[in-house]
C-alpha cells in the first residue's frame, strides 16, 4: 500500500522471527518489532548490522499506518533568526522560539540485568555496557526483566515442546531432539543440559537487546523539546538539520515525533514540532 516499507535498505528481506504478543499494548509490539535486533540476521548482530538504528512509525490523520527506516539526510535545514531557504533546503522557516535541553540527568549506559529463571529455576543475570559513552553510570543500573524468560517459555509451550508445572516454572522436553521455538538460531538439542544451555544464553542475549535499544536513546545526553514556527506541514519522522548559535547548536539532526497546529488572531497559523536529537548508530550487538 506504499506505507510499510517491505524490504530493507539494500534490497534484501526481513529475517523470519518468532514473536508473540502477551497483555502488552499494540504500540510497545510495534516499537519491540522495529528494533535492530528485529530487523537483522543473526548473523548479522555481531559483525556488521544492515540496519544500525531502529524503525520509525506512526498512524497519520487519516488512520494509515506507516513503517519505515528513517532517512540519514534531512527533509528540512532550519536556522534562527534566519528565514530564507538554506540549501539544499527550499522553504524559508520563521522560527518563533524553541525549548530544547540537554538532559544528563536521564543518562543511562550501563544495565545489570535480570532475565528470569532458567529451567531450573535459577535466576539469570549479566550486564551491558553502551560503548563509547563515558564512564558506566551505576545508578538506578539494575533492571528486573522477569518476562524475557517467562516469554521464551510460553513461546516454546506454544510451540508444543514443553509442558507448565506452575506459574514460571515448566517441565523440560518428554522427548529430544528438539529444536526450541525461541531459539533464533534454530539449534537442534539432544538433552536437558543443552537445553537450558541454550535458553540461557538465548535469555541472556535478549537482555542485551533491550539494553541496547535504551542505549540508543539514553547512553549520551541528546537534545529533545519542541520548536515553534510559522504554519507548515511536516511529517512525523522528518529528519530538521538544526542551527540556534545562542544555545551552541550547530547543524544537530533533530527527528521530528510530534506536529501540532493552532490559528489564533495574535499568532495567525503556528505549528509546534515536538523532536529529539537522532539516536546513534548501532554497528555490532555484543
């Protein structure tokens, strides 16, 4: 239908993935489905990732979904205090006034997480460290991600190759081989010591997806707040190449994520544009 964009970059599919949806909204499946993690090989997660951010996507005013991974150039090159078009821009943007922080204080790049009981009921635990981001921020680090393990479980319960004894706990294969349903690799096991081998290291690899995709967004102060300016149409998603030399921003990519408008007699049309400075590339999920 033109909106979902059905192939990656260069050209190829999106890998098959085993995913399943338990009492959780519809927008935090999508946003879980638009992840690198999602959107990659596994092969491709610890050498070189094709798609090294997430996807984009929002429900336009006329209900049409869209899904797509967003562009590195920018629709739209603004300046303060300036109003004539900047190339390769074409538009001339009035500027009335902007709100954009830098906020530190939500700095997150480092996760002691907990991915829920393996087979045997023991706790699964590691870390993550987003690279290149300073000094690991050990405050408020730990994360209780129970539901990682429990969701493993459920999708091979699914899947008909274990049975539940009582809430997280299941019994292990009757029979073997059996090649688990949350297993990305699709690996074959051959007893219950390669399988809870296997649902470990599987627990553990998610936790450091879910680290990851926080990382993208928190590991590095990034700019975020709202812009106001003369009535324009734009896109959710629109990429702004951003200048306001009193605050010390030169040329930041900021991703618009909200539009609003509102006519009023003083004002005349306004538009508001709610953005976030990009998040950074992922080259390698470790």
């Amino acid at each position: 239908d033109g909106f979902i964009q059905d192939t990656r970059p260069d050209g190829t599919s999106y890998p098959a993935i085993s995913f399943s949806q338990i009492n959780k909204p519809v927008t935090q499946s999508v946003a879980d489905l638009s992840q690198v993690n999602k959107t990659n090989f596994v092969s491709e997660l610890s050498t070189t990732l094709v798609l090294k951010r997430g996807m984009r996507w929002f429900i336009d005013n006329k209900a049409r979904f869209h899904h797509y991974v967003p562009s590195d150039t920018p629709e739209f090159v603004m300046k303060v205090g300036t109003s004539i078009a900047i190339s390769p821009d074409t538009i001339g943007h009035i500027i009335h006034d902007n709100e954009l922080n830098n906020e530190t204080e939500t700095k997150i790049n480092f996760i002691i997480f907990k991915a829920g009981e393996d087979m045997n009921g023991l706790m699964i635990k590691s870390f993550s460290r987003a690279q290149f981001s300073g000094i690991p921020e050990t405050k408020e680090s730990l994360r209780n991600w129970l539901e990682l393990a429990r969701q493993m479980k459920f999708e091979d319960e699914v899947a008909g190759n274990i049975t539940k004894d009582e809430f997280d706990k299941y019994n292990y294969p009757g029979g073997y081989p059996v090649t688990p349903a949350w297993d990305r690799q699709a690996r074959s096991v051959a007893n219950d010591s390669a399988y809870n081998t296997n649902f470990i290291e599987e627990a553990k690899l998610r936790g450091v997806e879910k680290a990851q995709s926080i990382f993208q967004k928190q590991a590095n102060p990034r700019w975020t707040g709202k812009i106001q300016l003369r009535g324009e149409d734009f896109i959710v998603g629109d990429l702004i190449d951003f200048t306001d030399i009193s605050k010390g921003l030169n040329s930041i990519l900021l991703r618009i994520n909200a539009v609003s408008h509102i006519i009023s007699n003083q004002q005349g049309w306004e538009t508001t544009l709610t953005v976030e400075e990009d998040e950074e590339e992922i080259n390698i999920i470790t």
